[in-house]
C-alpha cells in the first residue's frame, strides 16, 4: 500500500576509494564512515561492488546470499535505523550478478541484478544478466536503484508514461576517462525522468590501474546540481524537499506526452 512522502528525506553519499579485491578491509572501512555520518539520515547510498572494487574475479570474491556482505549490510541498516544500499558479487548456483541490495533497518530488503553489463571490460562472460527493475518505496518516496553502465541505456530507466518513482540512483564504478558522459547522463536522466537523480561514484585507483574520480552528484528533475564532489573522499548528507518534485511535475508533466509503448525483453 503506497504511504503518503515524507516532505523531507535525507540520502547519505559515501565515495570512497576501495581496497582492491579484500571483503573485509572494504567492510571495516565502510563500518567507520558510517559511523562518521553526523545527522540523522534515511537512506545510505555505497557505491557499485562496494566491497570488493570492479572485479571479474568471481570465483575467488563471490558470495551466496546471507553470508558475509549481506549480514553486514543488514546490521548497518539496522544499527543506523537507515535503509544501506550498494553492490557486491553473489553466486546463485553456477551464476553471478553484479547485485544491488536494498536493505531496510527492519530486516525486509529487495536486490537488483545489473542488466547491461559492460562488454569493454568482460562482464558481460563473468556476470548473467538481470531481467527487472525494482522500485522501493521508503518513506513514502519511491526509489530505482540501477548500476553503471545502466546510465547509458535510457529505455531502461523510463519514467513514463507513468511516474514509477521519485529518485534514481546510480551506483557505480565510473572511471576518469569517461566521467563527462557520467555527469552528462546523470543530468539527461532527471530531466527526462522528471526525478531526482543520485549517482555514487568511486574515487582512486584500481587492481587494474584505473583511476576513478568519483564526481558523485545529486540533480534534480530541472537539471540542477544540489550536490556534486570531485577526487576526494566524501561522505555527504543532503536533503530532499517532495514538494519541489511534485510542484515541478504538476506545473510541467512532460511525461503525459511520452510515447506509449512495451518494452520486450530477450
């Protein structure tokens, strides 16, 4: 049953730089910058393979459900009384994803498997694919939360011709070469979704020598940039106002002329 929004929610935003290929100095690390973040928050937003850095090294860093990784996200939702989202490497059976999990502080939680899987790099012979989107609600507030390179794919993110959520989030590891078609499409898609945008990046080095430097961000459905870091370490808490969303949609909802149609999924 869909809660009437908070008029306020508070998103929390760690870039962090990431210890290559090591589950729990990555797990200590986020456990002390949680503890760091000095408000009250609702939703802590780690960036993508949070605990183990970009990695096609599956048979060595993957994770069935419920083991470690899982049990710490959930204690940190629970401890912060904040939902903790981010991605890790899991195993189902001979399968891995690339897993976005949604954790609430009461235990109940959703995952996302990534859907385009970034070919330049191989993922796509090490990972399978996702089939869904998934929108979580929290206080109120609808939430999509997607992956990396899912930010260039448009379709998959449509917000129309209904209004499914209210904030979309990336969660990523975006490297420097690129970073003007992160922060471009990051801006393209709340515009065109007519939705808050979040994007949580990495910063530093990889295993790999690919250097990240995060451009973490949060824009609004005009386009505006409410928050934006670049090359250092962050943790940043930023409020959400749901009136200036619906006020926008109410007085401009573009989405009532987009084009109707199914998409089909191979």
């Amino acid at each position: 049953m869909n809660k009437i929004p908070t008029e306020e929610i508070s998103i929390t935003l760690i870039q962090s730089e990431l210890h290559w290929e090591n589950i729990p100095a990555n797990l200590a690390m986020f456990e002390e910058k949680i503890w760091q973040i000095s408000r009250n928050t609702d939703l802590i937003v780690l960036p993508e393979m949070f605990s183990t850095g970009f990695t096609m090294n599956v048979k060595d860093l993957a994770e069935p459900m419920n083991l470690t990784t899982f049990k710490w996200i959930k204690q940190q939702a629970a401890q912060t009384k904040a939902v903790v989202t981010g991605s890790y490497i899991v195993k189902e059976k001979d399968q891995y994803f690339n897993r976005l999990l949604w954790m609430q502080p009461d235990g109940n939680f959703t995952f996302y498997d990534k859907r385009h899987l970034f070919r330049m790099a191989g993922e796509h012979q090490y990972y399978a694919m996702g089939q869904s989107l998934v929108i979580n609600q929290w206080k109120g507030w609808n939430f999509c939360g997607l992956i990396c390179y899912d930010l260039r794919f448009p379709v998959w993110s449509r917000n129309a011709p209904t209004l499914k959520y209210d904030c979309l989030y990336y969660v990523a590891n975006w490297p420097q070469p690129r970073a003007n078609a992160w922060n471009t499409l990051l801006r393209a898609r709340a515009i065109e979704n007519l939705s808050y945008v979040i994007g949580v990046n990495r910063v530093g080095q990889d295993g790999n020598g690919i250097a990240y430097t995060g451009e973490s961000a949060i824009i609004d459905a005009k386009g505006n940039e409410l928050f934006y870091q670049k090359d250092i370490p962050t943790i940043a808490t930023i409020t959400l106002k749901y009136s200036e969303l619906s006020t926008f949609r109410e007085k401009f909802p573009a989405y009532l002329d987009a084009d109707n149609y199914e998409l089909l999924l191979k």
